[in-house]
C-alpha cells in the first residue's frame, strides 16, 4: 500500500503575517508544499491528505486543489477550536489552535494506511521524502508502533532573521528516538543572546529558565517530519483527554499538544519505537517575512539545475 503524505496547513501564519502556505514562491507562483507534493510523488506517496482551517476552504479549493485534478488522490479534513472529545468545551478567552497532534488527530477518518506527516511551509527537499517514503512503503502489512522520524542536523535549519522552533532530538545506539524536546527560540547566538544570526556564534536555545544553552551543529532535530501507522490515531485520541483534563493546560491559554509530547509518552512507556532516519536534506523555508526573498531564489536556483521542472503541475 503506498503511503499518504498528511500536510499541517492550519497555522495561523502569526509570525509571517498572512497565509503563507499560499503564498507563491516558484517562477510559476508554485507555494512551497507544491514542492513537497512533487517530491512526495516522486518518492512513492498515493494519496494527499490536508489539514486546514474551514475559514479558507474556498480558497484553498481553487488555488491549490485544482492543480492536483487527475494527478494524484486528494483528500481535506479540518482543524478547529472546538474539535474536542466529548465532555470537554473550550476555555474562556482560548484563541490558538491545539497544536500539531490536535491538527494530526483531524486526518482519523481519512488515512487508513502509513502516512508522513509535515508542514506545509518547510522545504524538506527530495531525499528527506525518499528515506521515509521507502520506511513507510516497507513496513508490514497491519503494523503498529514502528514509527519514524526524519532527522535534520540543528545547524541546516535555521532562519537568519529569528529564533525558530524545532524539536532537539536524542537517540539511543540502535537508532531509536529516546526524547524530542520542543524548543521553541533556537538560533546562533553569544551566551548572553546578543549577535544574534551571526554565522561565527553557536547554536543555543532558550531553556526553561531563561538561559541560553548551546548545541552541536549536527545535533539532531524534529522538523515535524514524521511517519506514523494508523494505530498513532487511538494513542493520541486517548492523550488528548488526558492533556485536556491537566487543569495546567487549561488554564494556560496558549497550550498546545506537540506532536512531540505525544510521542515521548509513547516512547518512555515503551509502547513505540521511531527510528531516527538520516537525511542529506538541507531544509529551508518561509518563517518571517524576511525569509521570502531568500526562500524564492534557492527555489530559482534548484529549478535553473534542473532538479526541479520550470512548471510543476
């Protein structure tokens, strides 16, 4: 069975300042997930499945379905505020979404089958989707609890113009994931904070205490690059109650269930493994606005190589 390729689109855009996963990129206005959904073809994947917010439904019908018509299976499931479990309303004043598992959890009634998981508005580049696509093609028939993760080294994945999230990564001698920790202001940086982006300072990130703590380039990190059997449904629908009856997340208006929070209770109760894949990937991708400019010449450059047709679609 060929895998499906599940696209995070729902995000809010905040830090960008628009819709930026439609936003076009390529000399033909390609965004940058036509770019995934070309690479994921190619790798193997059969069916494409999105999460976004009902609010744009129609514009994501006319500006990026219609392209895919006759080409690949499409499928949309949406993410909303009050998508809970029954029993549970949203809080007074919660605006910002779940997060990345809530989002995960809208694709239950659509993906049947192993799927890979990422956003919208990163270029992971072609091998990346080739080394999980064969993971997920070659996984037995009915398996559970064998996941994957693509592994990016820190220092391949920065922005120069701000802190970005990822999620650090350890992993035990066999390969398998042991914890993913959500950073979410990670950048090159002195011990203070000053110079930040300077290409001479090290990678550090902010700890919960405030305090910058540096990491190896090559440190290994989460881009939300994840394979999952459907079996990943029913663990998370179950933590999502438990999530929601901590009156710590609650009250914090801002909360999200990460993806990584999933998976590390997975993985600490011995429930799963998630191999950690490697990756000649360099990502890179649209986190400020700044970013545009550079994003749409390294596009510019891999299509004038040839590794990318003048049109995709």
């Amino acid at each position: 069975m060929k895998p499906t390729l599940f696209l995070l689109a729902a995000g809010m855009g905040s830090r960008y300042g628009g819709l930026k996963q439609l936003d076009g990129l390529g000399p033909n206005g390609e965004t940058i997930m036509d770019y995934s959904i070309y690479d994921a073809i190619q790798a193997g994947f059969g069916k494409i499945v999105w999460v976004i917010r009902k609010d744009f439904e129609e514009q994501f019908r006319t500006q990026i379905l219609a392209k895919y018509e006759g080409k690949v299976k499409c499928e949309l499931c949406f993410q909303a505020l009050d998508a809970l479990p029954e029993g549970f309303s949203v809080p007074e004043g919660r605006q910002k979404p779940w997060g990345t598992n809530h989002a995960v959890l809208m694709g239950k009634d659509v993906i049947k089958e192993p799927f890979c998981v990422i956003n919208c508005d990163d270029f992971y580049n072609r091998d990346a989707f080739m080394v999980i696509g064969k993971y997920l093609a070659n996984l037995p028939e009915g398996a559970k609890n064998q996941y994957a993760m693509v592994g990016f080294r820190v220092g391949n994945t920065l922005s120069e113009n701000g802190t970005v999230a990822r999620g650090v990564c350890s992993k035990n001698e066999k390969g398998h994931l042991t914890t993913v920790v959500e950073r979410t202001e990670i950048v090159r940086c002195a011990e203070d904070g000053s110079n930040a982006g300077a290409a001479n300072e090290p990678v550090r990130y902010k700890d919960e205490d405030g305090k910058w703590v540096a990491v190896e380039d090559n440190t290994p990190v989460s881009m939300n690059m994840w394979g999952f059997t459907p079996d990943y449904f029913q663990y998370s629908e179950e933590y999502f109650k438990e999530f929601l009856s901590d009156p710590k997340n609650l009250e914090n208006l801002k909360a999200e269930f990460f993806i990584p929070l999933m998976v590390n209770k997975l993985i600490n109760d011995g429930t799963a493994t998630v191999e950690v894949l490697d990756t000649t990937s360099k990502w890179f991708g649209v986190t400020y606005a700044a970013d545009r400019d550079a994003t749409v010449a390294r596009i510019k450059q891999l299509v004038d190589e040839g590794v990318y047709p003048n049109k995709l679609f």
